[in-house]
DNA sequence: CTTGACCTTGGATTAGACTCAAAGGTTATA
DNA sequence: TATAACCTTTGAGTCTAATCCAAGGTCAAG
C-alpha cells in the first residue's frame, strides 16, 4: 500500500504523472483512504512498471490503455477478443521491426564501405546504401 | 527538374511541407529560377524519398539531418567520421529492435496462451506474461 | 499548530512537425 | 491581356502527446 508520493519516487516519476494516468483509466488506484488519497497496491506498482517499459518500447499510452484494458477485466473478455487485439498488436510489432532492421542493414552496409579512416568520405553514401531498402520497404507496403 | 508543387504532388506532400523542409536544411534545392522559384533535382527526389522512409521508420527531422549531412559534402568528411555517426545510429536501432522484440515475443507468449475461443479470457495475463520482458530490458539497460 | 503531502479543477507548457495567412510577384493559357 | 494557378517571404497558428503548474482547500505527523 502506497500514496501516490511514495510510488511516484519509487518509480522517478512526478506525482502529477500518476494523477494524470488515473484520469486517463491506465492506472487507477482500487481504493482510496477515507480522506480521498489515492492508494496504491503492489500490484497497481506491477502495472506502473509495465505502462513506463511500454513506453519506452515506443507505445503510446492510448496503445497501452487498450494493452491494459485486457488486464482490467479479463473476465468479460472471450479468449478470441484479447487474441485479437493482442496479434493485432503483434503484427504492427512485427512490421516495424523488419522496417527498422531494413534500416540497419543500410546503415550496416554505409559502415561496412567506410574504411573507418582519416580518408575523405567521398565514397560514403547513405543515400546509395539506402536504395534496396526503399525498395524493400515499398514493396512491403504494397503486399498490406 | 521539378518545381515546388510538382515535387510535392509527385510524393504527396504539401508545398509548405517542402519549404518547411528547406528551411529546416534538410532538402534545399541547388538552384532556383530567375524569378526565385526553387527548383529540385532528381536527386533531390532521392533525397525526400529518404527522408520520408526514415521519418516513417520513426526517426526525428534531427536524426535525418544528421545522416543526411554527411551527404551533403562527403568529400569534407573523413571516412571515420562518417562510420562514427551512422555507427552510433546503429546501436540505437540494435537497442531498440531489442526492445520491440522483447515486447513481440512476450506478446506473443500472451497470444499463444489464449486458446482463441469464446472462453472466458480471465487466464490471459499481459503483465504476467511480460514479466520475463521487462526483467531482460531492466537487465540489458544495467549492462549500458 | 505548523508544515508538508495530498486533494480537485482547470489551464499552461513543451516539442515536433507541420500548416496557414497576408501581401505580393510570376507564368501559362484562353 | 486577363485571370487563375503558381510562386515568394515572414511570421504566426495548429495539432497531438504527455506532462506540468497554480490556486485554493483538506489531511496527517511531530
């Protein structure tokens, strides 16, 4: 059981940032003290530290609102309606990572060409090393 | 050579966009006409076609200006520079390839564990079935 | 009984990336 | 030669996401 102070410390966030995930429906306290504070279970720590790893993941809080939207009530969920949503999830996932490996492999292959060198960088074109991935990322969209 | 409102038409983006671009340094075109009419290259093409990838790969407007700087006067670039740069592009994309596929892969694990019926989803746990995610992300992290 | 943590509501801020307006000059075509 | 569609600049406005702050009030611990 914490107030909203100690778990913003404990996770370095601001005290304003919890708030503001409550009124938002990502994190609610169960409970609140007779006095109207908020009040925090471990459990509620557990879905703060999944929210901040998801963020930095790069997911929007409405994408982690509809994540944790599964938590929330399972119950009143079918097995097929979380399937759902969760592989819809996957496959944006999967997506972005083969975009961004596209983009790394280019990046990787500019590196490879540079010599690494005090030699001018003349021969280092990124726009050259990039062509196959547009290439590769145009031809992916079309098949969507 | 296109002027301003072709170009844009021909990639779908508005003329402000463009100017936008140019001011920002990130395609500025070589010349412009007599009467001040900026006029793009094919290679200036190739240049928005690029930023226009890599922003949907989600790099910022910075990020893409800096790769692209070392295009733009290679030959005053020692090659290891160059490798500097785009080596350390390449270590935040490997991070965060890491990342999304830590986050698929518990996903993943969450999709596998729902049977897909119309079962009550009360054994689908995302932060369960994350946990083993973010104990590798807290891990990979200390290791940096 | 003071001080600091908490509450609410409502509005301000920040960053990034545009997007528009105003006032005018240019060019293609009927 | 008119007139629409294009272009120029500067500077301001918009939008979203995610906070962040302020004012005015309540509560808890020493």
């Amino acid at each position: 059981m914490y107030r909203i102070g100690e778990l913003a410390q404990r996770y370095q966030v601001k005290t304003d940032t919890l708030r503001f995930y409550d009124k938002q429906g990502l994190l609610t306290p169960l409970s609140r003290s007779a006095s109207g504070y908020r009040i925090y279970t471990e459990s509620d720590a557990d879905r703060l530290r999944f929210i901040l790893i998801a963020k930095e993941t790069g997911f929007s809080l409405n994408d982690i609102a509809e994540l944790l939207s599964i938590e929330l009530d399972k119950a009143n969920w079918a097995c097929a309606d979380v399937k759902a949503v969760v592989d819809s999830k996957l496959d944006n996932l999967t997506a972005k990572i083969a975009q961004l490996s596209n983009f790394k492999n280019a990046l990787q292959r500019l590196s490879d060409a540079c010599c690494g060198g005090p030699e001018s960088a003349a021969h280092c074109s990124i726009l050259e090393n990039l062509e196959s991935t547009e290439a590769a990322i145009r031809f992916e969209k079309r098949s969507h």
